[in-house]
C-alpha cells in the first residue's frame, strides 16, 4: 500500500531536501550505503571480497540535466575504477552505471552524451580489468538504455544489461539477450510503473522473474541473479542444475545491506555472489526505493529523520 507513495516521493525535490539534511552515517542511510567518498566505497569493496564475496560499486546519482553533473559522474567512476586496480580489487569489483547519471536525460542530446560517457567508463573499466553493467530505470528508458547497450557491445561485448521482470516486455528481451558472452542481471524492477507496461501484483512479478529466470539460465549467456527473494534463489538453482550450468557459469546478486547472511552463506556453498555497493552523496532516490520495497522500516527511518 506504502510503495506507490513511496516511490513517488522518490522524485520529490522538497522532501529529498529535508531528508538529505541527514547525514549518511544515520542508521537507516547507512544500512544501504557504506559512505559518500571513493574510499569508503573502496573499503566496503576489500571487507566484502575478504569475505569471499564479488562487488559491483554504482556512484550514485540518477536523472541529471547538467552536463557538469555528468562529467563529475564519469570523473567519480575513474576515480573509484583506479582506485580498485591500484589496491589489486579490479579482478573481484566491477561497476554498475546509471545512464541517467552521465547525460541520457539531457535534453536533444541527451543518448549521445550517455553514450559517448558510458563508453569512456567501458574502457577505464577493461584498462582496470574489469567490467561495467548498465542499470536499468523506468520504463520511458528501456529502449534508449538497450540500444545504447547493443552500440557498447560492438567495441565491449563484456558490458552487462540489467532487465526487470515486472515489465510485460522483458520475457522478449531476456530471448534477445540470451546469446554466448551477453551478462544479464535479473532483477523485479523497482520504479512505480503504470499497468500498461508493468505487472502490478506481486505474484504476477514473481511469475514472471520465474518465466525470464527459464530463458536466461536454459539460454547460451550468462545470468545474473538480483533478487533477495529465497523462492527466486532455490528456483535459480534448480534451473542450474536442470540445465547442467557449473557454479560459476552463473551468480547470485543483492544489495548492500540486504540478507548478508544469505549472501555469505552461498558464498559458502561455492556459488558466485556479487553484492551491489551505492555510494556517493546522492543517496537520496535509492533510499527511498529501498523504503518501498520494505515499509516496515519507516519506523525506522522516521526515527532517524525525528532525532537528527
Ligand atoms: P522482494 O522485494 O520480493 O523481496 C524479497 C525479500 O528480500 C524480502 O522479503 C526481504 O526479506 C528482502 N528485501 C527486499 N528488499 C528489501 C529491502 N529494501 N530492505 C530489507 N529487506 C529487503 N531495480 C531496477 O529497477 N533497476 C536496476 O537496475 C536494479 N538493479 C539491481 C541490482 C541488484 C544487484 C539487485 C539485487 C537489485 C536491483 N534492483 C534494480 C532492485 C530490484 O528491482 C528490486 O526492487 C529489489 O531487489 C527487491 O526485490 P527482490 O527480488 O529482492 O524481492
């Protein structure tokens, strides 16, 4: 009942003013986000790989119109991309991308700044030895963000999609995308979408992760598996198994902060888990999506935001 209006929050300049004045340490804030500095980030990276676990690092940030406020994203990207090669964590540490954050909502030019700023971070990325994955936003993105995927993929056929199961195209696309070398993030989806493009109930969500999970793991490519939901997890195995992938030959993804007992304990079990570290100061818009996902701790972040 709480996500719609939580996700519309989400886009609120005047409450992301009053909320931001929180400082990041604040328990709720840094539950989901280690840090605003490169080396906070860097730091969440080592303990995670020193616990066996994979990192991806997205520096946040999401919808920007300033040209200036993409080209300091990019610049935070290089900044963490080096840091992770210098300190030998680039072969376990990779980086996720919003392409609203470098450019794709500038107006008229939006694509072709993304693009040209996607592919600057694709090659300070394969120079770090390691490789970077396109989130995916709303809806009104989709086709946008998968066909700059495709121009990526000629020179950096290692750049990875995201794809979310509550949108009624996405079975499509995960048969578009299943093919040899194509690294596919699963996730449910996480923007207030309206019913003509995204399934609204829960179960419909899940039946559909299930339906894209079939195509991906039976697929040639290689899946990533973002979801915290344990039904999703022992279903991904079993399809791992029915189809005679290795560990290794797929993972398992989640979030800073969610189920790390979960993460480790599949760690533990030799699978491949990769977990999803934000940072940066722009918490704002993740914080909130990460409320909607899970009202139960308002209690928790009004507390935070009464006692700051
Ligand atoms: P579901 O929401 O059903 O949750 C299952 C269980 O997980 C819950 O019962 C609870 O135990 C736990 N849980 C879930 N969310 C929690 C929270 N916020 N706090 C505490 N516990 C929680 N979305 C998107 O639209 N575009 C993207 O690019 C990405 N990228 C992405 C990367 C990775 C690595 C992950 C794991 C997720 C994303 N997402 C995303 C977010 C995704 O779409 C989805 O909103 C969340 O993962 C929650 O969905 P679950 O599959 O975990 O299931």
């Amino acid at each position: 009942m709480l996500r719609q209006p939580l996700l519309m929050l989400s886009r609120s300049d005047k409450v992301k003013n009053f909320v931001t004045a929180m400082p990041v340490s604040s328990g709720i804030v840094s539950r989901y986000v280690p840090g605003e500095a490169t080396q906070d980030a860097v730091e969440a990276t080592r303990e995670l790989i020193e616990s066996g676990l994979h990192v991806t690092l997205d520096f946040l940030g999401e919808d920007t119109l300033d040209r200036e406020q993409a080209d300091a994203t990019v610049a935070a990207y290089l900044d963490v991309l080096s840091a992770l090669a210098d300190q030998g964590l680039a072969r376990n540490a990779e980086v996720s991308v919003k392409l609203s954050a470098v450019g794709q909502s500038l107006a008229d030019v939006g694509e072709k700044v993304a693009i040209e700023n996607a592919r600057t971070i694709c090659h300070a990325a394969r120079n770090a030895g390691t490789t970077v994955t396109l989130d995916m936003e709303d809806h009104t993105t989709t086709d946008s963000t998968l066909g700059i995927l495709r121009e990526l993929r000629k020179d950096f056929p290692e750049t990875g999609a995201v794809l979310q199961a509550y949108l009624r195209r996405t079975e499509a696309d995960c048969r578009d995308l299943a093919y040899e070398g194509s690294r596919v993030r699963l996730c449910k989806g996480a923007y207030n979408e309206p019913e003509s493009v995204a399934f609204q109930d829960k179960h419909d969500v899940d039946k559909s992760y299930v339906r894209c999970l079939k195509v991906l793991m039976g697929g040639a490519g290689y899946p990533m598996i973002a979801s915290h939901d344990p039904r999703m997890v022992d279903i991904a195995g079993a399809l791992a198994t029915r189809n005679g992938r290795a560990q290794g030959s797929y993972e398992y993804q989640m979030l800073y902060g969610i189920r790390p007992d979960e993460q480790k304990r599949l760690a533990d079990a030799g699978e491949k888990v990769r977990v999803y570290v934000p940072y940066g100061q722009e918490w704002y818009g993740y914080l909130m999506r990460r409320l909607a996902e899970r009202p139960s701790n308002l209690t928790f972040f009004v507390h935070s935001l009464v006692s700051k």
